[in-house]
C-alpha cells in the first residue's frame, strides 16, 4: 500500500514532534513510531535543558562550556547558533504548555551539571523529558495535519537505489522520496512516500548490554542512513553517563541524574573515600567522559562492580523535592537516598556523532533532513555538554522546519517508486537466533568498544561481529520481515560504525580513550 504525506517524520522524541508541530499548518505530516508516541529517548530524560535565562549569566560562558566540553572538536558556528537560539525555543515549550520549575518569585530554578560554569539547567523536578513529551503529545493529538502511526518500523530510506540505479556515497544528487516502513501487528510492508523526510529516531544505546536507553534506541535512523549512502561521522564518540543506578537485574539501567551531583551529591569508593579530585580538581561535577572514566578506572583498582553516590549530606526534604522519582525509585530497592549511599556505575547513553548534517540539518541526501540525538551538528564535539541534547534536538528541529517549507513548494511527486519486494521469501523460524546474535552485540560492545579501548579489543570486536553481519544479512535477504529482525540488522550496522570509527582514530579524546595512543592529536581530521 502507498501512503503520500508532505512530511514524513520517522521518530517520536522532541526532535521529530517539535518539527511535526512546527510544519503541520503548511502540509499533511506522517509521524511514525516503532512503538508509540510515548517511548522516546527524550522521555527519559531526567536532567533538563541548558540555557541562558537569567541576567548574570552569558551566552559566551555557555559556549565556552560547550566547547571545553567536546575537546577541540566542536563546530564552533552550530555552538553559538545553538546556544544563542536558546531562549527563543524555551519561549516556544512553554507556548507549548512544558512547566519548568520555578522559585518563589516566579523565577525559573535553574540547576547546575557537570561542565556547568553557572546555574543554567532547566527542569521539571527529576522526569523534564517526560514532562516535555507528554506536552507535545497532547498538541500533536490536537492538530488535524498530523497523522500518528503506532507500531510502524521504518526499514529503509527510498532513494534512486529502490529504482534501479547504482548510486555510491559519492554521488552528489541522492534523493530521498520516503520509507519503506513495516507495519508491526501485520508484518506488511508499506511505502510511505513524501516530499520532505526527517529521520528523528534518538540513539544507539542498546547496541551496548548496559545502557540507560530505552529499548528502541537500536540505530535505526543512522543505519537506514548508512546504507542509502548518506555520511556518518564521529561514531566513536559515545558517552557513557557516570551514574547509572547499579541494578544488574534491570534492563534498561535506571538513570541517576546529573543535576543531583550538580545538587551537592559525592562519588565515594567502597571505603566511603571521595575519589574524584584525584582525576580532576572540578570532582564530581567534572565533564562526563573525565567521571566515567575515573569510575572505571577505580572499579577496576577494587574489583567491585560500581561506587557510590552520596547525597545524605543534603536536607532530606529538600532531596525528596527535588528528585522524588529517583528517592522512590531507590526506596522500591531498599535504598533511602536520605540515609544510604546510592550504588553507581557507568552506562552507555547517548551518542554525540550520527547522521552527518548542515546548519539548516540537512544530511547530504538531498530532501532528507536528520535531527536530535541521531545527527551528528557539530556541537557536541568529542564529549556532549550536560542538557545539551534537548536543546539541540529542538534547535535543529527548527532550522529543518524552516529550510523544509522553503523547498516544498519546488519538489514534485516521484510516482515510478516500486513497492516493497519480498518475492522469495519465507516466514522466520529463527527467533532464538536472532534473540541470542543481539545479546552476542551487546556482550561485544561493553567487553571491547566500552569506556577505555584498544586496538586489539577493537579488532577482536570488528572479527566477532563480521560472523553475525554475514549470518544476519543472509537471513534478511530470505525471509519474511519482523521488528525483531531488522533491529538485530541495525544494531549490527551500528556497532560496526562505532568500531570502524574507533579503529581510525589514532590519538585518546573526549569520550574515546585507547590504550594505545593515550594522547590526544592536536591537528586530526579524519573524515
């Protein structure tokens, strides 16, 4: 079955629905979801949204932050772009009912992260993402221009390739008209085409086996990408957040929040020693990539699985206030975060490379546009800023809106787009398979493409995963489609990405730490 839609928006979280809301009154939108509007990674934010709002701070310290942060890698353009569209797209959340928490006089309470030089992090107590997507859900529900699929998995990018053409990653004029998307409650296959597509589908956390994303984060998006040969860049750099509640029987693990070290919260070791003016004289609030890998390195000293986060030191009422979700999470474990030190350890959360994309994010296939955590700006550079990808996401959901609705008027329906082929093709029996190749990715990726790397963990990584890809792609190339199947694909792609993009640099920075070249290039450029 062929669908048509102005904009075809693949993804759910405030990059994908911000765009939706900010294009609908020009054109038909399709939004789809691989489950429903409610699971996204920007749900599970905790944190909130940098940006500058109050008077003594300035725009040039949130820049300076954000570049000390990515260590040299930054674009510095996207940085100020970015930051300096700040407070205009805060102005728009709230347009669109988000509620920040604010103080006594009205004011916005603003928290501080790590890399933080002043008080700047926007937030709804401990849960902003749920409170900003629960609010645009609701006005997406309202619009009648927008079309919300549930259960829709998109498979492919539609290009000049689906018609018969052989096209390389370096050809200049790659055309995307849409997606080839599977309907998960029937396993049928629909083309969805459209004049404008923006691939919006978060990140790539669950290529890991502990990760704080929720289980859709499989690389979709980039993958799709990957293989309708748009570019992919700076892949290596995947941070991994310092503190992830230490609960082996959870997957995914459960987020502990930045800003609660930002509140005045301590990494201890077992011992109930502070340990992190030993790696840098900022402590705990040091950049992410500097905390997990000083929680690596002291988990490896003891032998012991995670550290601690103390926050007992804090008023207990003011704790609870601030971070209820995470003392009743804690509490449901048996943790009293007002009395007992909260167990930690590092786990793989977000992606600061992705889909390659201009100022206006536009990747280099032409009517294609990529935004949020599956886009690689330019602005997080080597190590991504505390709350910067909320901002990034709704930013760069604009500059698409914007830059889309200027070309729709000259873009004409493709109408020689085959359907989907699935000729030769029979039903899968190989469900165990598939369940246990994903679970040999994950164990792959944490023992070798974790915090700290190697050339030989990295080659050990690339040779176990080839089996898989080659075992995998046969079995796509036969039978018939399930989620299960093209995520297993994906997830394959994707970690062959990070590790490619691991092996080719040849120095330690940011997030990427290798054993074998400890220090950093000042003068790279890799791609």
């Amino acid at each position: 079955m062929i669908k048509k839609y102005d904009f075809l928006v693949i993804g759910s979280g405030l990059a994908g629905m911000s765009f939706a809301l900010k294009v609908a009154d020009k054109g038909k939108v399709a939004i789809l979801c691989k489950t429903n509007l409610e699971e996204a990674n920007t749900y599970f934010a905790q944190g909130g949204i940098a940006s500058v709002t109050k008077p003594t701070d300035e725009f040039d310290n949130h820049i300076k932050d954000t570049l000390i942060a990515g260590d040299g890698i930054c674009d510095v353009n996207v940085v100020r772009k970015v930051i300096e569209s700040a407070p205009s797209q805060i102005e728009e959340l709230l347009k669109w009912g988000v509620d920040f928490d604010r103080d006594d006089k009205g004011d916005f309470d603003l928290h501080k992260e790590g890399g933080h030089s002043d008080f700047r992090i926007l937030h709804h107590k401990d849960n902003t993402g749920a409170e900003v997507q629960d609010s645009l859900i609701k006005k997406i529900k309202e619009h009648p221009s927008i079309d919300v699929f549930d259960q829709h998995f998109a498979i492919e990018i539609i290009t000049q390739h689906h018609m018969g053409q052989l096209i390389k990653h370096t050809t200049p004029n790659i055309e995307c008209y849409g997606a080839y998307v599977l309907d998960i409650r029937t396993n049928h296959v629909h083309t969805f085409l459209s004049k404008v597509t923006l691939v919006a589908t978060g990140g790539i956390g669950n290529i890991y086996q502990t990760t704080t994303n929720p289980t859709v984060a499989t690389g979709d998006g980039i993958s799709m990408v990957y293989r309708a040969k748009g570019l992919v860049e700076d892949m290596e750099f995947v941070q991994f957040h310092p503190t992830a509640l230490y609960n082996p029987k959870e997957r995914p693990s459960y987020l502990i929040t930045e800003a609660m070290r930002g509140y005045g919260a301590i990494l201890k070791n077992k011992k109930g020693e502070a340990f992190m003016t030993k790696y840098d004289q900022r402590g705990s609030l040091a950049p992410r990539d500097i905390v997990a890998r000083a929680i690596d390195n002291e988990m490896k000293l003891t032998g012991d699985d995670h550290v601690y986060l103390d926050v007992t030191g804090k008023d207990p009422e003011q704790t609870k206030e601030h971070f209820p979700n995470i003392y009743k999470k804690c509490l449901s474990l048996g943790i009293d975060i007002t009395k007992d030190f909260i167990p930690v350890a590092p786990a793989a959360h977000y992606l600061c490379g992705g889909i390659k994309v201009d100022l206006n994010a536009r990747t280099t296939i032409n009517r294609l546009y990529a935004a949020g955590e599956c886009s690689r700006t330019g602005l997080h550079g080597a190590n991504r800023l505390a709350s910067n990808s909320l901002l990034e996401a709704i930013v760069y959901a604009d500059s698409a809106a914007k830059d889309a609705l200027k070309i729709l008027p000259e873009i004409e329906w493709n109408d020689e787009i085959p359907e989907w082929n699935d000729e030769g093709t029979s039903l899968n029996e190989e469900m165990v398979l598939i369940t246990q190749s994903e679970k040999e990715v994950n164990q792959i990726m944490n023992a070798y493409v974790g915090i700290v790397r190697s050339n030989l963990r990295l080659k050990r990584a690339y040779d176990r995963l080839e089996i898989l890809y080659r075992e995998t792609e046969s079995l796509f190339q036969r039978s018939v489609l399930s989620k299960e199947l093209c995520e297993l694909r994906n997830v394959i792609n994707t970690a062959y990405l990070v590790i490619k993009a691991a092996s080719q640099r040849k120095e330690s920075r940011g997030l990427h730490y290798t054993i074998d070249y400890p220090k950093k290039n000042e003068h790279i450029s890799l791609y």
